[in-house]
C-alpha cells in the first residue's frame, strides 16, 4: 500500500509539473511578463534586467517540465525528489504570500491554458506538497520506467527538448495560443457582456489637496475647483463577469479619438502592427513591413501601427524605418497580450483575428499561401492545432515511448537469460548433490 501511494502520488506531481512546465516554455515572454509582475509587486523590479528575467522564463519551465519527466520514468530518484519538493516548498511559500497580501491577480502557474485564483493557487500547491513529501519519503519505491544505464538519454533529450522548444517560440510565435486574441477569435464578441449577468464593481477614490491639507474623496462628493487633484485610486468592490476582452481600444496620435468601432467594424482586412513598445522593438524586418503596408495600400486595406509609446519614440521609429502608415495609441498590456513579438503583425476581418505573425516570419504579400489566407479569411483551425500536437507528439512523446519499449524489452530478455542460467546453474547443483548422494550411498553399501 505504501507503495502504491508513492507512485500514485509521484504521478500526480509528475503530470502536473509536465503541463505545467510546457505551457510556460512555448511562451516564455508571457512566463517573463509573470515574473516582472512579482519583481515589481515585491518592488524588486529596477533590479530585474529584461534578459535576466527572460532567461529566467526560460530556466523555470525547462526545471519544471524536466522534473516531471524525471519523476515520470524514476530517473535519479533521490535528487529528483529531493529538489521537487524543495521547489514545491518554494512555490508554496510565494502562493501563501499571494493569497495574503493578493499583490498578483492570477499566478501563471500554468500560463494562459489555465487561470487560478490565488486561493485555488494556495490549494493546488499545498497538495503538491504534500505529494512531494511523500515521494521524497520513499523515494526507492518508484518504479523504473528506463533502466539506470540508459537513463542520460532520457535527461539529455528532455532537456534539449525543452529549451529548443523555448527559443522556437521565441523567434516565431507559442506553439499553441490561449489567450484571448487567438486566431479564429472574434474581437468584438470577446468583449460583450452576457444578458443579466453582473459585472464586478469598482470603487475610485481622488485625493485632494488644499493649504496644505489633503483629505480623499468620491465621486459623489467630489470637491470644487479650489481643490488640487493629486492621484487617484481604484479599489475592486465586488466579484462579477469580465469579458475575455475588457481592455482593447484603438486611439488614434495626437487627437485622442476613439476609432475601436470603425476598426472592429471594418468589413475589409486590417493589418495591425503591434509594438508595445516602440524603443524595443526590432527594425531588422522594416523592409518586409513596408513591403505589406504598399500591398495593404494597393488592395484598399487598412494598415495602423499600435502602440504604448510616447510620440517622440513614434517619430524615432518613422526616421529610422522610413514608415508612412499612421499610429495608434493601445494599453501596452493589452499589446503584449495581442502578441508575443515586439513588432509583430496581426490580420483582422470585420473584429475576428484571420492571421498572426512574428516579425521573424512576416508572410510575402505574393505568395500562394497568402493569396490562400486573403481568399478563405482564416489560417488557423481545428486542423492546425492537431497538427501542432502530433509535431509535439512525434518529436518527444514517440522517441521515448520506443525509447521505454526497447529499454523494458532488453531488461526482459537480460532477466530471463539470467534466470535461464540460474536455473542452469541450479541444476547443475542439484545433479552435483545427487550424485554425491548416491556415490555415499554405493560406498555405504560396500562397506561389511
């Protein structure tokens, strides 16, 4: 029984760490994204350089789905356990503080596939936990899935593996897409609320300053003019609904208007050129982008830049690109949401997103495969995310699959050669015995 406990309680952690561990990794700039949130709710974030924080993305999902297989298979069990539960330990203790002090929404445990809230967090890992402890107690009794003599070849591979898998997403795009702004999604529809359900309810308080007194107000009781704003806060009064969508606008440079309507509205393609952030983003690719912008022109379409940056980093950017299409102004959360690249390019039809594109892998205007896209308005479905997971299928799960069935078939025939030759050896013994039994039996019968 305590057997079974262990290795149920091994798969547990296993599994969980496995997934958990891959949603990050195909999206390392969202897990960076997570991790620059905790820096600055601890206020640790002017120590947290943008490429650390990245490697760190990087480094943490590639542990945690190394882990899991690790456990999966039984590999190096004492280590393996003995680092799981000190990283359980870890995790526990910052979810505790969460739960506490709710600095972070939503932990990003497991990225954007799946959302927790802090106390369902707390729990989670108050399970794993105790699982961890329980395999680290009994570490012995996990049953080997690879014999110890083959077992580089699993740990090498997973972590090649992981990491390549990493640096893929990052120079093109997640492997699998769960936020909001996937392709296929309709815009508009993500951001309307369902008949008769009730949305959260916020609370804004302004503090005012007058001779040198400053008092907080309402919005009810707001004060006169002699009254100097100095900041405000908004505090959440009560759970509701949020809408998948709740904070895509599109304001057009310089005159502030609100255009969100007439782009989600527009019955023809918009190209969008996300970049958060202006003073980041790569202009190796400009060429490619101008070269869409002059299709998009040509054929009637909208083309618009988005963006969180200032004016003078818009004016940077024109110079050093030689851009003619106009910018808007977006939440840089919201950007960095759309896309995972700083530029990238998305295609929107009448608010559904039709194509999304890093500005590593920018399509040709000419090609069939865009000519395809313009002429069905989609390029994602069912079929490519099936896809997607087979490539992840045959490139990791199969090889170690068949990698187990010929590791177990070779322990098998080891096993039974060594019992074919114990039971050789026993028998030899036994004629040995007989015959020194009968050879003590003719002399007895010898003697007078």
């Amino acid at each position: 029984m305590v057997k079974l406990l262990v290795n149920i309680c091994r798969l547990v952690v296993a599994v969980t760490f496995i997934f958990s561990g891959f949603v990050k990794a195909i999206d390392p700039l969202g897990t960076q994204y997570k991790i620059e949130d905790y820096a600055e709710a601890a206020g640790l974030l002017s120590l947290a350089h943008p490429w650390a924080t990245l490697g760190l993305s990087v480094a943490l999902s590639a542990l945690e789905f190394c882990l899991g297989v690790f456990l999966l298979f039984a590999i190096h069990r004492r280590v393996a356990s003995r680092i799981t539960v000190v990283f359980m330990a870890v995790m526990t203790l910052i979810t505790l503080w969460l739960w506490i002090g709710d600095p972070v929404k939503d932990c990003g445990c497991f990225g954007d596939a799946i959302h927790l809230s802090n106390s369902q967090t707390l729990l989670k890992n108050i399970l794993l936990l105790a699982c961890a402890a329980v395999v680290v107690w009994r570490p012995l009794d996990m049953v080997r899935f690879i014999s110890r003599t083959n077992q580089w070849i699993v740990i090498n591979y997973t972590v090649l593996f992981i990491v390549l898998v990493s640096i893929y997403c990052l120079y093109h795009l997640p492997l699998f897409d769960f936020r909001p702004y996937s392709v296929g999604t309709n815009i508009k529809q993500g951001m309307e609320m369902p008949e008769g359900v009730k949305g959260p309810e916020f609370e804004t308080t302004f503090i005012m300053e007058k001779d040198g007194v400053r008092k907080e107000f309402a919005l009810e009781n707001y004060p006169d003019s002699t009254w100097t704003f100095i900041d405000s806060k908004t505090v959440q009064t009560s759970e509701g609904y949020v809408p998948p969508i709740h904070d895509f606008s599109i304001t057009t440079q310089g005159g502030g208007e609100d255009i969100t309507e007439e782009v989600l509205a527009d019955k023809g393609y918009t190209f969008l050129l996300v970049a958060p952030q202006l003073e980041n983003a790569d202009d190796s690719n400009f060429g490619d982008i101008d070269r869409i912008h002059e299709y998009a022109a040509d054929n009637g379409m909208r083309f618009i830049g988005l963006t969180a940056s200032s004016d003078d980093a818009i004016s940077r950017w024109r110079e050093m690109t030689g851009a003619e299409y106009d910018f808007c102004i977006t939440d840089g959360t919201t950007l960095k949401t759309i896309i995972r690249s700083n530029p990238g390019l998305v295609l929107v039809k009448e608010g559904r997103v039709v194509g999304k594109w890093s500005h590593n892998d920018l399509p040709d205007p000419m090609s069939d495969d865009f000519k395809s896209l313009i002429a069905n308005g989609s390029s994602e479905g069912t079929a490519q995310t099936a896809k997607k997971l087979l490539k992840v299928t045959l490139w990791f799960v199969i090889p170690l699959l068949l990698l187990t069935l010929a590791d177990r078939l070779w322990a098998w025939t080891r096993w039974v050669r060594k019992k074919e030759k114990s039971n050789k050896l026993y028998k030899l013994l036994n004629k040995k015995e007989e015959n020194e039994k009968e050879n003590c039996s003719r002399q007895l019968e010898d003697e007078p």
